[in-house]
C-alpha cells in the first residue's frame, strides 16, 4: 500500500487528538466509550480495507473521473456534491474547533475574525496546489513533526503525575453497551483514507491491503484512541472529566518540561497540533474543491479565464461560509452539529461504498 495512504490517515489521527473527539468520548464515559472504541477499530480496518480494495481495481483514476465515465449524470452529479459538502463539513468542523482553542488559550485578545481569516489565507495556498504537491507538503510535515509528536507523547506517558489507578476505573466501565454517537466519532480518526478517492490519481500501482496493513492501521487507530481517551483520565481524574471543554488542553498545562527552553509545554503541544490541523484542513478543502469542480463542469471548461473564474468564486464561497459560521456558532452549537457530523458517518461510508461497487459492476459489464 502506498505510503501517502497511511500519511493522509496518520493526518487525519493526529489532528483529532486535540479537537473535539476527546470531549465527545469523555463525556460518554459511563455510557459505553470503551466497547464503542472497539467495535470502531473494527470498523475503520474493515472500511479501509473495503475502500482501498475497490479504488486497487483503478489505479490512477478519481472518483469524480469513475463517476462521470461510468454513472449517468443525473446520479453522479447529486451524489458528488453531497460529497464534496460533506468534504467541506469536515474541514470546516476542525477550522473551527482549533479557531476556538486558539482563542481561548493562545491569543484570547484577538478577533475571531482574524483567526479565522488567518487560517483560512493559509489554506487558500493548498486549495490551488496541485495535488501531487499536497503530497509532498503532507510528508515533509508529517516527517519533521511527527518525531516532536512522539517524544511528547513519550513524556507524557513516563510522567509521574498521571496515575494508571484512574485509567483502571475507566477500564472497569468494559460491560457498558456501546453508543451510537461515541462509535461514529471514534470511527472518524480512520477517515483518512477517504481523500484517496481524490489522491488516488497519483497513484499508478495497483494498490494492496493485507494483513500486515490491516494490523499496522489497527495498531495506529488503537494507540491514537487509547491516548486520546484515557491519558486524559489518568491525569485529570474520572469523576468529573466529562465536564471538561477540551480534556488534552488541560492534560498538557499539567506538564512542564523542566530544562527546557519553554517551561509550559502546553505551547509546543497548541503549535504542532496547529500545523497538523493546517494540513488536515487543506487536505479536505482540496478534495472537497476537486468534487465541486467535477460535479460543476469547471474542469471541462475550455477557457482558462472561466475556469480561473469559477474556481474564485467556489474559493471566496469556502471563505464566506467558514467566516459566518465560525462567527454565529456557540460552544454548545459547535459539539451539537459536530455529532450530528458524526453521525452521518455510517451512511455516508455505505453510499460511497454502493457508488464503488456500481462504479465496478458497470466496468466490468
């Protein structure tokens, strides 16, 4: 399997350490968080598995390049955009969830405009990259940071203050029933791979997923789940913790790196996870642009003027929508619509998956 496969799904994993994911899952920790993690794990390798199978049959080809040569355009155009829009969504949930970390523990004296309108002018580079060099940017990152990630993530583990007793009372809550919301949430982290149904035109070989695969994205997904969930425990404590706005800001203002040149390591955690959630951002607004140009025609445009057009207006739509909800949204509308988003998980994995399968029955006919 390619390599950038398991980069977009580490991205993706990555970014969800510090977002929204821990406050969902701590707050169902008495109501089935652990059994729900498990049946997620199983989940994502087998969606994984399902999806890399059946894009292996067309290597180098997009879903959009699938769907236009094989579906009739009254079904694929409907079908792309809901895809697109639900690319968009995933973005702009993360755009906003770190908009609001930064305002709280980074720069409260700022505007939520400025973030905002910071992160966006950044990612607005990605959106017209071409997709080969998103690639690139992706290992680069993934190559200088994720080294700084696991020696944080090392101390973490090895410091004296968080107490495994309290992770042992977590474990006991095991015989709960698992939760819909909680499953679709842990199930987001495997995702990643999804942006293949884009990136997949970079890839040439036909692509495999066996067992060594399978245990390699498991062992990823359960060493992202079980840090995400119970570190936070250990260190906060059980009682209580689902209260908690955003459980690993508060476990890292814990830890201080005592002979290092920033004492609070809070600061170096809030910036490497920023630049993780850069890329993941770009990473879905660029797959999200290319179905919008597909189902929309912009790609066949004969001149480069009204394709230049159009993709600007597409673009300063992104902007407009970003800007208004990260404006208008609450804290409490923020998780609300955030589980809503997890929850149509399922059904949007069962749809791409039906489109695949008809995509490949047609094909084959």
């Amino acid at each position: 399997m390619s390599r950038f496969v398991y980069f977009l799904i580490t991205t993706n994993m990555i970014a969800n350490i510090a977002a929204s994911l821990p406050r969902v899952l701590l707050s169902g920790s008495n109501n089935g968080a652990i059994t729900s993690m498990a049946l997620a794990l199983i989940f994502g390798v087998f969606a994984t598995w399902s999806v890399i199978r059946l894009l292996s049959s067309f290597p180098g080809k997009t879903l959009p390049e699938l769907m236009e040569t094989y579906l009739s355009k009254w079904l694929f155009v409907p079908l792309l955009l809901f895809f697109a829009i639900n690319w968009y969504v995933s973005g702009l949930a993360t755009l906003i969830t770190y908009s609001d970390i930064l305002l709280r523990y980074l720069t409260p004296e700022m505007s939520i405009y400025s973030i905002v309108g910071t992160f966006i002018l950044f990612i607005t580079f990605g959106l017209v990259m071409k997709g080969r060099s998103v690639l690139y940017t992706i290992e680069i990152i993934l190559v200088l940071l994720v080294p700084i990630i696991l020696y944080f993530l090392l101390k973490v583990y090895l410091d004296r203050q968080l107490d495994w007793d309290n992770v042992g009372v977590a474990i006991m809550n095991v015989n709960s029933f698992p939760n819909y919301t909680l499953f679709t949430a842990s199930s987001y982290i495997f995702l990643g791979f999804f942006d293949m149904l884009y990136f997949n035109k970079y890839i040439k070989k036909k692509m495999k997923f066996g067992i060594k695969e399978g245990l390699i994205v498991g062992g990823m997904g359960f060493f992202v789940l079980f840090t995400t969930y119970f570190i936070p425990i250990g260190f906060i404590g059980f009682d209580g913790i689902e209260d908690i706005l955003y459980p690993w800001i508060v476990t890292t203002d814990s830890i201080r790196m005592k002979f290092g040149v920033v004492e609070r390591i809070i600061f170096i955690f809030l910036l490497i996870f920023l630049a993780i959630a850069f890329l993941n951002i770009m990473i879905h607004w660029h797959v999200s642009l290319k179905f919008f140009q597909g189902a929309l025609g912009i790609d066949k445009l004969e001149k480069r003027k009204k394709r230049t057009i159009a993709n600007s207006i597409l673009i300063i739509a992104f902007w407009t929508v970003s800007i208004v909800v990260a404006v208008k949204i609450t804290e409490y509308g923020l998780f609300k619509y955030i589980n809503y988003f997890y929850g149509t998980l399922p059904f949007l994995f069962i749809l791409l998956m039906g489109t695949l399968m008809l995509v490949k029955r047609r094909a084959n006919s």
